[in-house]
C-alpha cells in the first residue's frame, strides 16, 4: 500500500510538476556552474552554425531551458487535447524533465532540442486530422513543422513516411492532403532559399540536402560514448515495457487513443533505429525520443496501479539517479 500510495502521489499529485520544476532547475544550475561549457563536437553543419555562433556562450543553456519548458507545455496539452492518458495530468511534463536533468549532455543547446519542440508540434496537428475527410490544411502544418525541425535537424525528415501511414490510418490522407504535404515541408525551404540567394550563400541551401544523404559509418566505437550507451538502454527499457502495456491492455482504451499510442510507439522505435545506424546523430536524436517515451511511460504509470507497475516505478526511479550519477561522472 506504501508502494502505491507513491505512485498514485507522483502521478496525480498536484505539487508533482513543481517539485520537479525545482529539482530540474537545482540540478541543471549546479551543473552548469561545474560544467559549463559542456564537451561538445566541432559544428559542421553550416546553417545551424550561423545561428549558434550568434548567441553568446553564456545564454545556450538558458535557451535551452527555455525549449525544454516549452516543450513541457505542450506535453500537457498534448495530453488534454486528445487525452491519451485518459486523465488530465502532467506527469508526462514531469517524467520529461526528470529525464532531461539526468542527462547534463543536453543541458547546452542542441539542434536536436528544437527539433524535438518541433517534432511534438507536428505530432499535435498530425492527431487532429483524425477522421477528418478534410485535413489538407491541418496535414500542411504538421508538415511545415516537421520541414523546420528538419531545417535544424535534417534526419528528422525521415519520419516523414511514418507521417503518411498514420495519416492513412486515420482515414485523412487523400490526393490533395498528400500535395498538401509536400508543400507543407517545403514551405520553409523557400524561405531559406530567398535568404541564401539574395546573400549569395546557396551553401545553406544545399546543406540540408547533403546532410539528409549522407550515410556516415557505423562506427560506435567513435561516436557512441558511454554515457549514451546507458542512457539509450534506460530509454530502451522504459520504450519497451510501455509498448508491451499498450499490447496486452490497449483494449481499454479507446479505439483513437490506441491509434495515437502506436503512432508513438513507431516514432520510438523509429528513432531508436535511426540512433543506431546514424550512432554521429543520437546526441541530436536523444531530445525528440525522450518527448515520445515520456507521453508512452506516463500513459503506464497513469493508468496502472499493481504490484509490478509499482515496484518497477520505484526501480525507475532509482535507476534515474544512478543515471544522473553516472552521466556527472563522465563529464570529469
């Protein structure tokens, strides 16, 4: 009954996303007071290292906070716009931060963090076309979101087949929705074209392009690092026993809301493969999978209160800190 009593609090509590506001801003301000800067690769990615190099040093993290919060938000309304939970909570938001606190690799900004903000954007305007017979213009921004995450983070261009099959799923896609979306992810490209041109740096333009075709190495003794080993298992894990629970007791839900779940559980896995054969990328693909396992394992822990869904609560949260631990260890 103890063990209950704490998943219950931590899922329905009402000071849950507070205290774990604070936790987040504690622990990411003391290490950036340790750490900053952060180790990172040398940028080569042309159009975001005209951006970065703008900012000062001193405000990525801020910045980053910043799309981490915002990010949070819109779990939350994710979560009450189609109720994937089944109840109007924000342990999907508390879930994500505690996640994000316990890696410090990402506490710097990343390209991956706005594509993750973006990502979850497409996502919303992608499960509003449910059943819509006309869905071209909520399609055409689903796209246009994930064309300017791609601005940012090329492979998430990617998921755009994914996109399409749960389009059909839903009975949105037709001809003109399918046109829609391809206008939709180019939208943002005309722009970067218009700004290229007129500044006579179609290198930016092209960029994109040739990052989007090219296969780097499968090389994970040269781009996995240790710390992304553990934390790709530890998501792995939480990816997983969540699928497994939307498997055996999806009947409960709704006929949408298991739609919406397996949406998100080939988005998981989609982006767990992609880690694996691009490995040069999972530091950029790591944001937008923590968004997808966050909403899943908040569906499990919400909806479940047995035994096992308890002692496995309290395993993860343990296994968390140790994973905070052992990622502070490998920044000295």
């Amino acid at each position: 009954m103890r063990n209950r009593r704490i998943q219950a609090r931590f899922t329905t509590g009402r000071f849950t996303l507070p205290v774990v506001v604070f936790i987040c801003i504690l622990f990411c301000g003391v290490g950036n007071v340790l750490f900053f800067p952060y180790p990172t690769e040398e940028i080569t990615y042309p159009l975001w290292k005209s951006i970065y190099e703008v900012l000062p040093s001193w405000t990525t993290p801020m910045i980053s906070f910043v799309f981490f919060s915002i990010t949070g938000y819109f779990l939350i309304e994710l979560n009450n716009r189609f109720s994937i939970i089944g109840i109007r909570a924000s342990v999907q938001t508390s879930l994500y931060l505690l996640l994000i606190t316990a890696i410090p690799h990402l506490y710097s900004l990343h390209t991956g963090s706005i594509a993750a903000l973006l990502l979850l954007l497409s996502i919303h305007f992608l499960f509003k076309t449910y059943q819509m017979h006309r869905s071209s213009g909520l399609l055409f921004y689903s796209f246009a979101f994930l064309g300017i995450g791609s601005l940012f983070f090329p492979q998430i261009t990617f998921l755009a087949p994914l996109w399409w099959i749960t389009a059909y799923r839903f009975q949105s896609l037709t001809f003109r929705s399918f046109c829609a979306t391809l206008v939709g992810w180019s939208f943002p490209y005309w722009f970067l074209f218009g700004h290229a041109f007129c500044h006579q740096q179609m290198n930016l333009f092209y960029q994109p392009f040739i990052e989007l075709g090219t296969f780097h190495p499968i090389n994970y003794e040269d781009y996995i690092q240790p710390w992304e080993i553990a934390t790709l298992g530890f998501i792995t894990l939480l990816l997983i026993v969540s699928s497994m629970h939307c498997a055996i007791a999806g009947y409960r839900d709704k006929i949408r809301t298991r739609m919406y779940l397996t949406c998100l559980i080939l988005v998981g896995f989609s982006l767990i493969l992609l880690g694996m054969l691009q490995p040069v990328h999972f530091e950029d693909i790591l944001p937008s999978l923590l968004v997808v396992v966050s909403v899943l394992i908040a569906h499990f822990f919400g909806l479940t209160n047995s035994r096992a869904s308890n002692i496995f609560f309290i395993v993860t949260m343990i296994l968390l800190i140790l994973l905070y631990a052992f990622n502070i260890w490998t920044l000295f």
